[in-house]
C-alpha cells in the first residue's frame, strides 16, 4: 500500500511537470500582440517585392507590410472579412487573399482591427473584373422561353443596370440573378450568334453561340441533312409536342430496358458511318463528317447537342459512349472496298467500338446522383473532344485518335457501373463540332 501511494505520487509529479515542460517548450506559438498595427505599404504576395499596389482584384494574393503587424485580428477590405492564417503573420508582413465578395459598402479602404477592436485603416481599392460567361442551359431555347446563362460577376448598379443583349440588339428581359447565374426570357427577333453581357465593371462576348449552326452535323431537318447510316435505322426521327426546333432523335421507347449489362442496340444506339456499295467508294450520298466540318484541331473543339430526358423516364443506368472511327475502322459498305482517295475501307462491323483500344467520349449524367432527368426541359450538353479517351469499360483507351477518326459518329448507350435498372428516354438534336474559344 505504501508503494503504491508513493508509486502514484511520483507518476503525478511527473504529470504535473510534463505540464509545465508543454507551457513553456513553445517558444515560437503564434500570439496576439498588443497595441496598434501600423501599415506602410500593400504589395503582391511572391517575388515580386518592389510592387506597390493601390488596389487588387478579388482573389489576388496580397502582402501588408507595417510594424506590430501581429496586433491584427481582423481585416477587412471594404466591408467584405478576409480570411487570416497565423502562420502567414509576422510583426512586419501579413499574407492574405482580397475576399471573393463583391463589397456592399465601397469605403477603398483595408481595415485592421485589433482585439481591442482597434481600427487602423489604410486606401486600398478592391478591382472587381468584368463579367465572365461560361455557358447557356439551352444555346436553341426558343424565343419568348425562360433560360439562364452561368458565369461569374454578374453586377448591377443603380446608374449602369446589368443587361443581356442578343443579336440584331434584342435585349433579354431578366427576371432574377446572381453573382453567377442570369435568369431571363430570350427575346423576340433573338438572332443567331454570341450574346453579350454589360455591367459597370465591362462587358463581354460570350464563346458560345445561341441557336448555334457551326459545325452542324446532325439537325434531323434539314433534307438532305444528314440522318442515320449504318446497321440500325434510328428509333424515332420526328416531331412532336416535345419539340425543340423540328426533328429529333431519340433513344430509348419507355418500355426498352436499360441496366449495367443491357445491348440494347435496336432501341439506344445512332449510327453514321460514311460510304456504300459503290465502286470505287465516292461518300456521294453518305460524305465522311470531316468533309462537313474540319477536324484538324480537334482536341480544341467541344461536341455539343441539346438533350431532353423526360421526368416520366428518368435515365439511370448505361452510359452514353460517343464513338468515332476513320475509314479504317468503319463504313457503311463492304469490308476491303477501296475509295477514291486509295484507302481499303474497314466496312461495316460492330467490332471497332467493342474493345478497349478506340478512345471515346463517355456521358453518363447519373453517375453520382443515381437518377436524371431533365424533367421535359431541353439543355445542352457539352462534351471536349480531348475527353475522348476512355474505352468501352470506361478505363483509359490504349489507342489515341487523329483528326481522320471524326469521319463517322455512333451513340450507344451500354455498359455502366452501378446502375439502376431503368427503362429511359432520351431525346436528342442539333448534334454539332464547335471550337471551344
């Protein structure tokens, strides 16, 4: 017993001294100074030490230099709060990034506020860039229809009001937005072409096109406009209530069931594959897509359709596989024909796609939110062409394309990981080759 309490004794002296070791073994632990900071200049965060800013755009990485720097609790630029990392504070230097917040009340000045609450202000002016446009829900949303545009520094003023404006100067009538998102009606007269988005800070043009016609490959209208050319004719080409300028293609019956192992091709599959029976092979009546559209800087170039999936069949399993082939790997006509330009043509065959060496783009929409639809609505979707390099199983293809590849086209929907099973439509039209700028 009296071991024991003597045992006890010293482990709890030695607690008690570990204690004091701890309090005392943290010569460098950040700590708040006392007093005022004083600030002498602001210059970029880096190498670049002989800079001195008066103002910054939002997110630009910044350096105040003073004294008693460690004085500092809280800075704010206008009245937007910046985020303070200790480890990046010194007695004469502060590293931090102008928040990404467009200031309510513009004062032009950064405030350091001790503790205390303190307040020492310097002039510094927070730059908010121009408007940026990133994309369109639908690019052939119909006029008088409801759309948004997405993007970032979208900005209104009382005396230099935001605007969206279409060619032909019809201007959009907005009916709510955010730093990133303008809803609004796409105007009467609307006509084809970039639109354009004003704030005080600038205006901008966007990259993309509305009711975009560039590099246009399938419309399903326009006679003889290309259609479907290969083993399968399309399921439905037509019509209906449903929409979005004319004829669409579409994939899928509501009755036709798609899961993880489904071929389904009768039902979910569009082929164009160039070439007949002619001899020599002339692509007269089925041309190769690269005598429509020039596919020589490919992997700078997005695939763009506009898709609808309707609420009632949502899609949730199979994935969309965009394939392409040149010559050599797929035709509309027999195997070992030649064409005009010499080249021994590879047929037709279900083979070329069904390996893990042609790269291919993959849409599988539903991956990670189990279920999608569109709930009736049309969007665009959009596609890089340099994210053309899976394979069949979605693994990284082992072969990689050139510009000849673009000659045909095949959307079929098979395979999937995870999937539940689902009996989909899916509609399709305005399938097209833009550049990405």
């Amino acid at each position: 017993m009296k071991h024991s309490t003597i045992k006890n004794w010293f482990l709890a002296a030695l607690g008690i001294l570990a204690l004091a070791v701890s309090c005392v073994d943290e010569p460098y632990k950040y700590q708040i100074a006392s007093g005022v900071p004083e600030v002498y200049f602001i210059r970029p965060a880096g190498t670049a030490r002989d800079t001195l800013l008066t103002g910054a755009y939002m997110g630009n990485s910044l350096c105040i230099v003073g004294n008693n720097l460690r004085s500092t609790y809280r800075v704010l630029f206008n009245d937007c709060e910046a985020v303070l990392n200790s480890s990046f504070m010194t007695d004469h230097t502060i590293l931090v990034e102008v928040p990404n917040v467009i200031p309510g009340e513009v004062s032009d000045n950064v405030y350091l506020i001790t503790k205390q609450q303190d307040t020492v202000k310097f002039p510094f002016q927070v730059l908010v860039p121009g408007p940026v446009v990133s994309e369109m829900s639908c690019e052939w949303a119909a006029e008088g229809s409801v759309a948004s545009i997405t993007g970032d520094y979208f900005i209104d003023d009382p005396n230099v009001p935001l605007t969206l404006t279409f060619q032909g100067n019809k201007q959009a009538q907005i009916s709510s937005f955010t730093k990133n998102r303008i809803t609004f009606q796409v105007p009467e007269g609307a006509a084809a072409g970039p639109v354009t988005v004003k704030t005080v800070y600038g205006s901008v043009e966007s990259a993309f096109h509305y009711k975009d016609s560039r590099g246009l490959l399938f419309d399903f209208d326009t006679d003889p406009r290309l259609k479907c050319h290969g083993w399968h004719n399309a399921l439905f080409i037509g019509s209906d209530e449903t929409s979005l300028s004319g004829n669409y293609l579409r994939l899928g019956d509501g009755t036709t069931v798609m899961n993880d192992e489904a071929w389904a091709d009768g039902a979910f599959s569009f082929e164009y594959w160039p070439g007949d029976w002619d001899s020599p092979v002339t692509y007269a009546d089925s041309p190769r897509l690269t005598e429509l559209v020039d596919f020589t800087d490919w992997e700078n170039m997005l695939l763009k359709f506009e898709l609808n999936v309707p609420a009632s069949n949502p899609w949730s399993a199979g994935m969309m596989q965009i394939i392409v082939g040149g010559v050599d790997k797929i035709t509309g006509g027999a195997a070992g024909a030649t064409d005009i330009d010499g080249n021994t043509l590879a047929g037709a065959n279900n083979t070329y796609f069904n390996n893990n060496t042609l790269p291919r783009g993959l849409y599988q929409p539903w991956a990670g939110v189990g279920s999608f639809d569109t709930g009736g609505e049309w969007i665009t979707v959009t596609i890089p062409y340099k994210n053309f390099v899976y394979a069949s199983d979605g693994t990284q293809a082992s072969g990689k394309l050139t510009a000849s590849d673009f000659s045909s086209l095949t959307l079929f929907v098979w395979k999937g990981v995870g999937g539940i099973e689902c009996t989909p439509i899916i509609k399709i039209d305005n399938i097209r080759a833009v550049p990405n700028k």
